[in-house]
C-alpha cells in the first residue's frame, strides 16, 4: 500500500470517526430534547386530569367527572384501581397497560414502553384521596412523529457522514498527491542517478527551502555533492598513484632487464632498484599514516614536548642540508613546552622546513619562528622562494597535489606530494591548525598553531 494511500484512508478514517462522533452527539442530544418536551406534555395533561377526577364515597373514580375532557389524537389515558382493575380508558379500546413497569411502582414514572402495537412515552402517577389509594392515572402520548423524526434526522446524518468521507477522501488524496510529488521526483532522480552513475545531477527544488520536503531535497543534494567530491578524490587519487608508481616500476623494471642482459648484477642498478625500493616503501608508509590520520584512529605517544628543543634540532639539520645554496636562521625563539607526539610534531616541522628550503632558489633566506601566545604556540616558518600561485593555495595540503611549476621532478625534488598533507593531520590530531600565505616571487609563510594544553583526548584515551 502506497504511501499516498495511507494517508488518505488516515485521513478520511479520522474525518470520519469526528463526524460520526459528532452525529451521535447530535442524535442523542435531539431525542432527549423531544422525549423532555414530551415528558413536560405529559405531566401537564395528567396534572389536568387529576384536578378533574372526582372520588366517590366508594373511593373510586367517578367516570362522569372526565366526560367532558377532550384528548387530542396521540394523547391516551388510563385509570387502573388497587386492585388492577381498569377503571377508565380513552380511548375505550385500550383495554391493556399503557406501561406495565408504572402500575408497580410508586410515585410518578416516566416510562417508554410499547402497548397494543403503539410506541409510547407514559407517566405513571399514584392517585391518593383521603380514604386512602385509589389507583393509578397513567397517561400516554404516541411516539410516532418522535419515530419519524429520529429516523429522518439518522438517515441525513449517515448521508452527511458518507458525503463528508467521501469529499475528505478525495481532497485528501489530491493534497497527498500534490505534497508528495516532490518525494515521487527524488525517487525517480535517484533511481536514474544510480542507473547512470552520474553524481553530478541535482535534484531540482520546486517548492519551499524551508519545509521537510526542501529540507529533505537540500540534504539529498548536499549528500550527492559530498559522494561526487568523494568520488572525484577518489579517482584523483587512483590516478595519482598509477602516476607515482609508474617512474619508480619503471625504474626498477629497466634495471632488472639491465642485470638480466649483462648476466650479473653490477653495483650501479642494484643501487638503482634499492633507491626505488625504499621510494615505494615510504609512500606506502605516508599512505597509511594519511589513511589512520584520515579516519581519525592517528597513533600519538602523548607526553611533554619542548618544542624548542625540536625546532633547534630540525634547524640543525636542515641547514647541513641547505648547505651554503641557502641561509637558514632563528628569528625567534621561547622555550615552549607542550603535550603531543615528538616523533609526529618534529616530523611536521621537518616537512615544512624542507619545503621551504627545496623551493628557494640559490641565495635566498628560510626563516624559522616560535612564540607562545595566550593559551597557544606558534610557529613560523618563512622563505623568500618562487611562491605558490593562488589558484594552487586552496590544494596544497590535498594528498598528491603539487603546483604547476613541480609538477616535473628533479633530484632535488622527488617527493610524492604528500608531506604536506600529512603535516596538516599531524596538526589537527594535536588539536592545531595550519595557515599559508603566498605571493608569487616574493615567498611563503607556514604558520602552525598548537594547544599549550594538548590535542583534545578520546574518552578511552583518558582512562
């Protein structure tokens, strides 16, 4: 059963079960209404007819005193004695108790009972003199147009509920229609999505932003917009790595088919496998600290750091490396000491340093920084190389990516892409962040903010 469906017959079941409460209502409140004024009719035609009787010696009820009392079409009357004899009737022909209950009790008793086929409403009413009892007056009216009435205003209000229903039903099912529309619409683009496998489509917005339905188009959008960027990185990435597993497969394949040729292994390509051999090893290795770094399961051996300490030791090393091509300097220094992973934090350092050093020509100068603000450390690292262009910014920390101008390698620059994204989920996992800034031909700042507390800990971290 459809959704639509459903609804409908909800709807339509409610509309329903409202009106036929409301009807029910009605009919009981105009039969009680008629059957009160019925019962006010009756009290006061046998309070007329009590003043009129007229008790003999005997004490019985003298017939002549009633002669002349006239009694309309559905009015009947009755007088029984003690002793359930009929004493008086009108009309004559009644020869059977308007109300057997009432002849019992005492008191005055309204009653609707059934005599000789009649469907009445009678009051019973004791009648006294002051030799005692006498018997019992009972007086009747014929329900006849209470009965006709009673089934007209029933059978208007089956016909009313059935017509309500039924127009309930049918707008529900026009509304339900119009409102589900959309819903039938995303199914029906998602299910062409999936045949086609194109994520690139939208689903499109036809009514509201702002109502569930929008609200539901707007997250499906934004979630085929994440699949699509998921998917491009994905591809991206496979590409990517055919591309770097090209040189270093080639690489080792020419050096084997070299041995292989010459019937020995001479020292040169076996130096040449071993250097291509260690270049795969540390992809695969970068590729699985991104993936843990990623996924957010990043290993950390958390303890005090000083970071001067480690920024002093990456200087060191870094300038043997530069040599005298580059000057490499401490602009400034605070003895900072922090909570993190030394081995991860120096090797952010290390990553950010030889960058700036690979990419600044002959001459230039690597400026290194670090100062403790407030509650956080920073750490500057400053060169005066070739920039990176603006439209390569917003990509530098995706796995991967280099700028246009290293996209050729050289010996100096035989990385795979990945130092710097890598050295950004170092960072976050400490619970850091990094900025860039550039311009082409005047050089880059990296600027890495760390927590003086510490990167936040997971809740089994802190047991």
């Amino acid at each position: 059963m459809s959704l639509r469906l459903r609804l409908t017959l909800l709807y339509t079941s409610l509309a329903g079960g409202i009106l036929l409460i409301f009807g029910a209502l009605t009919y009981g409140i105009v039969s009680r209404a008629l059957i009160t004024q019925i019962d006010v009719d009756l009290a006061r035609a046998a309070n007329a007819l009590i003043e009129r009787i007229y008790v003999n010696a005997a004490n019985q009820v003298d017939a002549r005193s009633l002669a002349g009392f006239q009694t309309t079409e559905n009015l009947l009357f009755q007088i029984w004695g003690n002793e359930r004899q009929l004493m008086l009737a009108r009309p004559a022909t009644l020869q059977t108790p308007l109300d057997e209950v009432g002849l019992l009790l005492g008191g005055t008793v309204f009653e609707t009972a059934t005599s000789s086929g009649r469907h009445l409403r009678v009051v019973s009413v004791r009648i006294n003199s002051e030799r005692g009892p006498v018997g019992v007056l009972q007086v009747g009216i014929n329900l006849v147009l209470v009965d006709i009435t009673q089934r007209t205003l029933a059978l208007a209000l089956v016909i009313l509920l059935l017509l309500a229903m039924g127009i309930t039903g049918l707008a529900a099912w026009v509304v339900t229609g119009k409102a589900l529309a959309p819903l039938a619409m995303v199914t029906r683009v998602a299910t062409q999505i999936t045949k086609a496998d194109d994520l690139s489509r939208r689903i499109p917005l036809a009514g509201s932003p702002q109502d569930e339905v929008g609200q539901l188009i707007r997250a499906f959008n934004e979630t085929l917009e994440r699949l699509e960027d998921l998917f491009t990185r994905q591809r991206r990435f496979l590409a990517d790595v055919s591309h770097e597993l090209r040189t270093p497969l080639t690489v080792i394949k020419g050096n084997v088919g070299l041995v292989r040729k010459l019937g020995e292994a001479d020292e040169e390509s076996l130096n040449g496998i071993e250097q291509e051999v260690d270049r795969l090893t540390r992809m695969v290795g970068d590729l699985l600290l991104l993936a843990q770094a990623e996924s957010g399961r990043l290993p950390l051996a958390l303890g005090p750091v000083e970071l001067d300490t480690v920024l002093l030791e990456v200087f060191q090393q870094m300038r043997v490396l530069a040599g005298e091509k580059i000057q490499i300097r401490v602009t400034e220094i605070d003895q900072v000491l922090v909570t993190g992973d030394r081995d991860r934090l120096k090797q952010v350092l290390v990553n950010l340093v030889g960058n700036a050093v690979q990419y600044t020509p002959g001459g230039g100068t690597v400026s290194l920084a670090l100062r403790k603000t407030d509650q956080q450390v920073q750490i500057i690292i400053n060169d005066t190389g070739q920039g990176i262009p603006a439209a390569d910014l917003p990509h530098i920390f995706e796995r991967f990516y280099r700028g246009e101008k290293s996209r050729k390698r050289s010996s100096a620059s035989s990385g795979f892409g990945l130092g710097l994204s890598i050295a950004f989920w170092i960072v976050k996992a400490h619970g850091g962040t990094i900025e860039v800034t550039s311009k082409e031909g005047q050089g880059t700042t990296f600027c890495v903010w760390l927590p003086l507390s510490g990167p936040p800990q997971k809740a089994e971290e802190k047991k």
